[in-house]
C-alpha cells in the first residue's frame, strides 16, 4: 500500500448531484419539499414505520423522541452506558437523569438481563442503542417495559436495514419495535446524507405531536393539509427538518440501498473469514451476533484482551497506514457524569470501551486493502 | 403577467452546486470541514463578529444561546410578541418564562421604552429581534440590560448586512452588539443555504462552551486543536453543526453577497418610490427606517389601517396573481401561551400582526413585475 486506508470513506454511487441540482433549480431547498416527503414514503414503505419524519441529525431525532415522551426534571431514563453522548443528551437536556446499564459480556448492547435492576418509580423510559446495527433482545426489552409502563426508544444510528427475530419468529425492522426510533444518516452510516437523521413515530399517539414539534411548534403540517384553518403556534418544538439539499441527498443513495448493502456484506465476511481463525485461537474477539439478529455491515470490529494490547495493535496498525479507531468511552466515567452522580461498576462497558477496534470499513474499499488489513493483525498476533 | 408572481425565490448565482460537488468529491460532507471553517472566517473578517458557528437553523443558534445563557426553571425572558416562535420556544425549551413586550408604533420592532416596566428579579435575558433587517435601537436596550445585569440576544434572522449607528457615531453590524447573535440563512433570506444558522458569540466569556455544546456536549474541538489530549462527554450540547454540503453552498452565496445586497436594494427603492405617494397620502404605511439603522433589503411590506382592509388588499392581489403574505401572528394571543399565562394588552404588535403586508421579494423579481404589484396597489386604493 502506498498510501493510508482510511477509516471511512462516504459512498457516492447515483444520483445525489443530480437530485441536488433539482431541488435548487426547482426552487424549493428549504425543508419538508418533494425529496423530504420521497424520504418518507420510501422508509415508511420498505420497513412498514407507521410515520418518519427527517432530521437534521440522530440526535435532533433523539431529542424529538426526549420531548414526545415528555421527560421533565425528576425522571429517570435507562440506558447503555457505551453509546454516543447523544444518546442521553438528548433526555438531559429535557431534565432527566441517566441511569446507566452495563453492556452484555459478549456483545456491546444493553444487557437486557440487567435493566429491571435499575427500575425505579421516577423510570420513564429506557434508550436500548442497537450498536453496530445488531440488535438487542428486544422482546426482553419490550416485556420490561410494559410491565413497569415505561417507553422505549430505540437508538438505531447505526441499524438501518437490520433486522430482530423474537418469540414470534417474525422478522422485525430495527426501529419498528420501540415507540419510537431514530436513525442516523452521517458519513459514517451506512446510507448518508452528510449530517442527518430521521425520527420513526411507531406509536400513534405520537403522530400529530410529532409534527408539531418538527415544525417549531406550530401546527403547519395540519394547515396544508387542510386539517385547520389557519396555524399558529400551539406547542414546544425546534427546526428540526433538514433542507431540501439533504432530503434529495439521501433519497439518491436510498434509491442504491440494496446495492450499498451487498457490497458492505462482502467487505464484512471477507474481514470475518479471513480474521476467524485468529478468534478460534482466542487471540482476539470478533462479533458476536446473536441469532435474533441479523447483520447489517455497518462495520467490522474486533475485541482485544486489554486495553495495553489494544493500544499496542492500534499503534502497530497506524504504523502500516491503517487508520483503524476506538469507539466510545463509557459515558458513566465520564467528567460530566460525575461531576453529579457516584461512580458505578459496569465492566462491560468499560470492557468495550478499552478494548474494541473499528477496522476501516467503507463502500469502496478494495479486497487487496481489506487482505492487507487482515495480514497485518495477523503479523501483530505472530509477534 | 401571464403567470403568479411569486412570493420568494431562491437565489442560486455563483458556484453552489460546484462548491457542493467538491464537498461531495473530496469525501467530506459531515460538519466542521473546509467550506464551514470558509464561512465562518468569512463572518469574522467581514463583521469582526468574535466568533461564529454555523448552525443547522437560527432556531438552533437560538437554543445554543439559550444554553450558553444557562436559562432554567423560573427564569424570565422578555421578547417581542411579533416574531416568529423559535424566538421565543428555544429559551422555553430551556424552562424559561416569556414576558412578552410591545412593538413600536411606528415599527415592529420591540420597543425599547417598555422594556425596564417588565424586568422582574427573576429576568435573566432580553432578546430583540431587528424585524426587516432594521436595528432595535441597541443603546437603549444594552444600557437597561447592562443596569440590570441581563443579557441580550439579537435575533438577526433577517439582519445579514445591516448596520446601527448609536450615540458614538460608530457604524455596527447587527449581531454584534449583543452578548449572543442568532442569523437564519433559511431560502426566504437575502443569503440562504435552503436551512441554516448562524451563532455570533460577541462575548468571550462564552467561546470555549459554545465549541463544546455544539459538538454535542463534548470537548472535540479543543481536542482537534491540541488543546486536551482526549476528547469525552463534558456537558449538555446537541448535533448544531450542518453538513457540509450545507456550508458549500452558503459560501458560494457569500461569495455574491454584494452583488446580491445591491439587486435587492434595487427592488426595495423601486417598491419605495412607488408607494410613497400612497403612504404620502395617508392611505398605508410605508417602512420607517430609523436614523440609527441601516436597510438590508430583507423584505418590503406595506402596513394597512385595518385587519379587513389588509384582508380585502391581500385578495385584491391574489386575484391579481401576486402572492403577497401576512406575516406573524402575536404570540401573546397563542393559544400556546394563553394556556399558562393571562392576556395581555399589546396594541401594537396585535397591529402589525393584522394590518402588515409582505410584498414578492427575491433577487430575480424583475422591473416590470415590480412596477405591476405597485400598479395594482395603487388601483386598489383608488376604488
């Protein structure tokens, strides 16, 4: 390799230009136009959400869920410790404290078995994080929850187009489960818009909120539809809608989504076939993904046995051009967490969040490089 | 005229599409790359604004200010009733109370003189809104804010390029007079990314929070700097930053600014000249633009004596195929805020919110046009 792999890389395959130059000569870039409500039909159709609403980010569509569920001071919401600070800024910044869960041992998700422990009577609602796009066990999740009538918001940033079997042996969308879900469309997601997100209402009593809230609080959306005579504002909200630009953006690549996805499960078994025997020798971990899941490719990671060996295969690994990353540092040892709330022992996040590698993982990444990515952990566990 | 006049249109001019296709091809189209960090040196050299962020909408701009304020539960905000609602919303999200202030008589504007009769113990901020791109008169509102230790925001939604001239002579540009700034770039204004803001910090004292609560509560930006050595979760923030597509094409219409200021200036003397005899004779109101302001163009409007001559003007035009637009709704009279609050007498809010009138204004609005609308003004007030 002459040159560095990058981490990631965005995937431009279709039309993205083109439908960009097309919402600005039409003149409507603004939001909620003719790519925005295309962006809706589109996922509403495909994964059967009951209503999608685009954003200008995850965590916009977070914090619509966040005002949705009506999370005030005193409430308390349960969630992963190893996510993106969004996940519970979003809760905060409606007043709620985040109680932090531990991830399973064998898998960076919320430990489904470890939640009602952490049920109180001040509980609102639990923010389950599909990380890597592999699913929690959301029939556990979702029993917790009706039994103690809590919400469930699903953080589904990296989960488009992956799948939960449960009980019913029904193969259910990520996103489509919890009351509420939100998708990110960053760079680095699989399907992308620059920045962007998308919130999906899968409990009707949302619906209309949902749009008074995406559009700053007024009932717009009902007046051109005809439902009211005139709008004004009636409720809380932000500008939570992206342009038109965007919208025409991410519809182009929607319009590749099967393509992008083939591609990303080649890179992904070509890194798991050539990387398994390392696994089975018990050098490293690879994922594991759970039989209720399915797998998305939205990236490759690998699980070392400390944090010393992980800084060390990282470093071995920027030495050969391979920009490799870690992902989150546990958000309950966090300086902004302590500074108001006590230390808790979750050893699984912090397990992740000491020993996971992202490998580069992109579209257009190219066998050779993904060998080479290969021979060089290899190399680094023959030392 | 064959076909409607329309009430905006969005200006494309230069290089956008060029500037978004080399955002896309060089692989960058998250936030905070080359053509955001373009923009906001842009602003700061321009403006000698202290320091600038790109936003995804003003209403976000509005909410990092309220953020950066630390509004909480049982803080009052006085705001002009006469504006839009993210004005107001982004400082309720953060818990505040609305105390909403009158307009001028002669101007939409807050007035400055019933501003003191409002502030209570409990008022932390004052934000104003320069209606039209026309200043609140700055020294007046900074002297009660500085006496009573509040501070000021200056919604400029509409204010790109424009100026106050207060008691030293010194010419300012609108958003750096207060402690925090709020600009919209949305497809109504005169320079637009389709969606957009922009937060001016004039006060230093916020700079360093203000990085941190737009990358989303962590401290990235220092990190990138070399300022800290890792980056985490250190405080509140949400996702403010836009996609670089979005900064792509706010730079190419920067690029044309002046051209653009020029054009619209153009069309709103043309408006003027006009009308002027209209409001000469006493039969409507043109714009008064105070001796302390400069005039941006943003939009021309004409105020009418009545809700039902303002109602049977706006039909008038409609028939005649041009769409002119009321424009805010008083907010004390929402029925928003009239569920927790009484009502209040605030004549002359309630009198633009009835009598104003927004004529078609965008850069491509041609002569003929122009001098068309004012023909069918002048016919109507002849019935």
């Amino acid at each position: 390799m002459d040159k560095e792999i990058r981490f990631n890389r965005p995937v431009i395959l279709g039309n993205e230009i083109e439908y960009i130059k097309e919402s600005i000569l039409e003149g409507q870039i603004s939001g909620n136009g003719k790519f925005t409500k295309k962006c809706h039909s589109y996922f509403e159709d495909k994964y059967g959400f009951k209503k999608c609403l685009l954003t200008t980010s995850c965590t916009d569509a977070l914090e619509m869920a966040a005002i949705l569920c009506e999370i005030k001071p005193g409430d308390e919401v349960i969630a992963p410790s190893y996510t993106f600070v969004s996940t519970v800024n979003a809760f905060i910044l409606r007043g709620a404290k985040i109680v932090f869960c531990d991830s399973r041992s064998d898998h960076p998700c919320i430990d489904e078995g470890k939640i009602k422990e952490l049920i109180t009577t001040k509980t609102k609602a639990i923010v389950v994080v599909h990380y890597a796009g592999v699913a929690c066990d959301m029939d556990e999740v979702m029993d917790i929850a009706n039994e103690n009538k809590l919400f469930v918001i699903e953080d589904a940033a990296q989960a488009i187009d992956s799948y939960y079997t449960g009980r019913d042996g029904i193969k259910k969308p990520l996103g489509s489960i919890g009351q509420l879900a939100a998708f990110s469309f960053h760079e680095t997601k699989n399907i992308i818009s620059g920045e962007g997100g998308m919130l999906v209402v899968n409990d009707e009593r949302f619906e209309k909120r949902a749009e008074i809230i995406w559009e700053k609080g007024t009932n717009r959306s009902a007046f051109f539809k005809g439902e009211v005579d005139k709008y004004g504002w009636v409720d809380i909200g932000s500008s939570f809608l992206p342009s038109e630009i965007i919208a025409a953006f991410l519809y182009a690549q929607l319009e590749n989504l099967e393509q992008i996805q083939n591609k990303r499960k080649v890179i992904w078994n070509r890194y798991y076939e050539g990387l398994k025997s390392l696994d089975e020798q018990g050098k490293l971990r690879l994922a594991n993904i759970p039989e209720f899941s399915s797998n998305n490719a939205h990236m490759f990671y690998v699980v070392c046995k400390s944090f010393k060996e992980r800084d060390s295969l990282l470093s071995f690994l920027k030495k050969n051009q391979i920009s490799a990353v870690f992902h989150y540092l546990s958000l309950h040892k966090s300086a902004y967490h302590l500074a108001g709330n006590p230390l808790v022992d979750l050893p699984y996040s912090d397990h992740h969040s000491e020993c996971l590698i992202r490998l580069p993982f992109y579209y257009e990444l190219r066998e050779n490089e993904i060998d080479f990515i290969i021979s060089k952990i290899e190399e680094f566990y023959e030392c």
